[in-house]
C-alpha cells in the first residue's frame, strides 16, 4: 500500500536537508571541525520528529561527520510509543551537556530545555524552527555569543521569524546602550559626556558626595545628607528633562556604570572624575524615579555598607578604583549571557525537586525550578547588587540576599500559585533552593564562591 506524506513531513523532511548541508558546508569547518549547531523546535514532539529527520537523511546520504542528540524533559507518547531523552540518546539526561561538548556529537535539537542558560562556546550555527519573541528571543540567540578560540563567526537560519521580528525583540535591550559591545575604553568617555549634556549633574556636588562617602565613619549616620546631595540632581532630573529626554538619561548613566565597571576590571584609566561619577551614580540611578516608581527607589543599607570600591587616602587625592583580582577572568557585559549549571549545581537541583515532590506528592520538573533563574537575572541586572556580590564577603551578603530573593520570587510567581506555594510552603526545599541560587548569584557576578 502506498503511503501518503503529508504537508508537514514534507517540509520537515526538506528542513532537515537545509539543516545538514548547510552545517555541512558552512559551519562544521569552522574551529577546526570541532563546531556546534543547535536547532529549536516549538514542542517535544516537533524536537522528536525534528531529530528523526536529520537522523535519517544523515544516514539515507552516508554521512560519518554529523551526529544528531535531542533534549527535552519528560516523557512524550507519539503515535503509540513513548519517547524519553535518554532513551532516543541512550545516556542519562545530566550527561548531555558533556556528551555534546566531546567530539562525537555536534548537532543538537531542543524543545525549551538548554534555550536558555545553556552555555556551549562551540555553537556556531542556529536553525530556529519556532516563532520567537522578547526577551526569549535574546536569550535564544544568545547562545552563540560565546568565545572561543578561533571562533569568529556564527550562522542563524531562521524558518519561521522575519528580520523584522527578531530586530524588534531586540531593540528593547539595545537602543541605548549599544556603546556596551564596543570594548574600546575612551568610549566611556563618549558616555559620560552625554551624561553631562543633560544639565542634570553638577561637579561640586559630585564631589562633596564622594568626600563624605568615603570619610564618613559611620554610613547610616550620613545617609540622610548623602540621600540629600543626590536628590538635587534628581530635582533637575523631575524639572529640566520631559519624559522622552528622561528616559535617556536613565539608559545613558545604566550604560556608563556598567561600561565602567566591565572596563575598570582591565584597564586602569587612572581618571578619578570617572571613577568618583562611578560611585555618585550607582546612588542616583537607585533613586531616580521611574514610570514604574514615580517616587523613585530608596536608599537601602547596602548601598552605605557595601565594599564595592577599596579606597585609601593618599595625600590630597582620594583613589575611588574598583578592587581588581588579577587572577579574576573577565566578565563580557552580556546581561543575557548563560550561567551553566555545573554537575554539582544540577545534583543540587534534582535533589530539590525530588525531595520537594516526594514529600508533597507533585510533579514539578527541573524546567519549572529553573524558572527561579529568572529573579536570580533580576538581582544580577541591578548594578548595585551585583557590586556587593562581587566585592563583598559571601556570608556577609547572603542574609541580604536570601531576603531580596524571596521577595523578588513572590512578586514573580504572584499569578502562578502552584510556584508561590511550593516556594513557600516547604522550608527545607526554600533554603535548599536559596542557598543554590546565592551560589549561583555570587558566580555570575565574577566572583567563585
């Protein structure tokens, strides 16, 4: 009896040949034959039926030098028969990420699962086969903007998203702060001279603010003065700018702050304006109001506590650097960057959610924890934060944390009550989860814990 192939097979089938050969051709050559490509798919049965494909024409061609993993989570019945990750691979799901990086495999195909926070620096191709959007789509492609060795260009093939499309998911994250990709340090001066042109700092005050902040020998007893020399800015910020030149503002000093942080690592500019702007406006952009917060932020006990800045006086001048680690690697301003588990990170994880779901009877996967990442990147976005993480001794910090984090995680998961609930309800599984993402927090902020 004759078979049919209907519509979709057909253009999965022709997709997994311009997969092949186009990885073939262009990509695997790239790094000495040691490159990776990753293709995503919109649902596990689209990530299984993907795999069968490219599975297929590879072997209907003969080829030796490609060789295809998929990932998801869960188990997944497809015409009858029930399809696992181990299973298609043949090896435990936490010995993928090793497995891919060896020289055997070099085609992935996901469902969801390593999208996002996936970090493999030998990616140099993406088949996108799923609509994208937002944020999710930075992150997405982000997975190729990783270095390595020889590595000097990448390859996106895109089936289903228009340039357009892509260019206005990330047009949110990049408009202004363009300058960020550009590691060329006099950029930081490009930086703060639009700063200036706004009328809204003033030298003198910027001064008197960094005199007080450094002899002052109990902070809480000077936060209402140096509260108080930062908010004549934020005066001329409310009366000088409209809303349009003020969010201008707010992007243009988030860039200087973090351009400045990400070059002191590296270079010594051995200018002490930058370096005392640096200071004064890690105060103002925590007060600056904001559509979201009219009234702006407040000024919280580790702004006047943290150890962000080592400073000694010598004679006349005050030195404001940045503390440097010679020994420390450098970290790329890439606020969507991964920060991959690492196996004992991923033991921790599984331990939790067995644990959880032993003891609560539910079925929370590893991708429903890994959601908590998510408010870990929103404590690590917020410049202040990552300043104590990165400068300051861990168990002086995690109190801090642990409740910045919960409060962070219920305010995210306030619409998603079996999330909140499993947050809150069991304690041990909290502190368990808490205390993996502190590690996790301290590590992305540059500094092993």
């Amino acid at each position: 009896m004759a078979r049919f192939i209907d519509f979709h097979e057909t253009a999965m089938i022709q997709k997994a040949e311009v997969i092949v050969e186009h990885f073939r051709r262009h990509a695997l050559p790239e790094l000495a034959g040691q490159a990776k490509a990753m293709v995503v798919t919109a649902s596990r049965e689209h990530a299984i039926r993907t795999h069968q494909a490219i599975m297929k024409y590879i072997s209907d061609n003969g080829y030796t030098d490609v060789t295809c993993l998929v990932a998801f989570s869960g188990e997944i019945s497809i015409d009858g028969q029930v399809y696992t990750e181990p299973g298609i691979n043949g090896f435990a799901e936490t010995e993928l990420p090793r497995q891919f990086d060896g020289g055997l495999y070099n085609v992935l195909v996901v469902a969801e699962k390593y999208q996002t926070g996936f970090d493999q620096p030998k990616l140099v191709a993406m088949y996108v086969d799923r609509r994208l959007n937002g944020l999710q789509a930075v992150q997405t492609l982000a997975r190729l903007n990783r270095i390595y060795p020889g590595k000097n260009r990448t390859y996106i093939l895109d089936f289903r998203n228009t340039v357009e499309e892509i260019q206005a998911a990330f047009k949110p994250y990049y408009n202004v702060t363009q300058l960020e990709d550009i590691s060329d340090p006099n950029q930081v001066y490009n930086l703060e001279a639009r700063l200036k042109a706004f009328g809204v700092l003033d030298a003198a005050e910027i001064d008197r603010f960094v005199t007080r902040f450094l002899q002052a020998s109990k902070r809480a007893d000077e936060r209402p003065v140096l509260e108080g020399i930062v908010r004549q800015a934020v005066t001329r910020f409310n009366e000088n700018l409209n809303d349009d030149d003020q969010e201008e503002f707010r992007q243009v000093l988030a860039s200087f702050l973090r351009f400045y942080s990400f070059i002191a690592q590296v270079v010594d500019l051995g200018d002490t304006d930058l370096e005392k702007l640096h200071l004064y406006g890690t105060w103002l952009k925590r007060i600056l109001p904001t559509r979201q917060a009219p009234q702006g932020g407040d000024v919280t006990d580790d702004m006047l506590e943290m150890a962000a800045f080592r400073l000694q006086k010598e004679s006349e001048e005050q030195d404001a650097s940045l503390g440097k680690d010679d020994n420390q690697a450098l970290s790329p301003i890439d606020r969507f960057g991964a920060n991959p588990y690492t196996e004992e990170e991923s033991k921790t994880l599984t331990e939790i959610i067995t644990s959880f779901n032993a003891r609560h009877g539910t079925e929370f996967s590893e991708e429903d924890y890994i959601r908590f990442e998510a408010v870990n990147n929103d404590i690590l976005d917020d410049d202040i934060w990552a300043e104590m993480l990165r400068n300051n001794d861990p168990r002086d910090v995690r109190p801090r944390f642990d409740a910045e984090f919960m409060r962070r995680a219920i305010q995210a998961f306030q619409r998603d009550n079996a999330m909140r609930n499993a947050f809150m309800q069991d304690q041990e599984a909290r502190n368990m989860l808490m205390g993996l993402m502190f590690q996790r927090a301290v590590r992305g902020a540059g500094r092993a814990t």
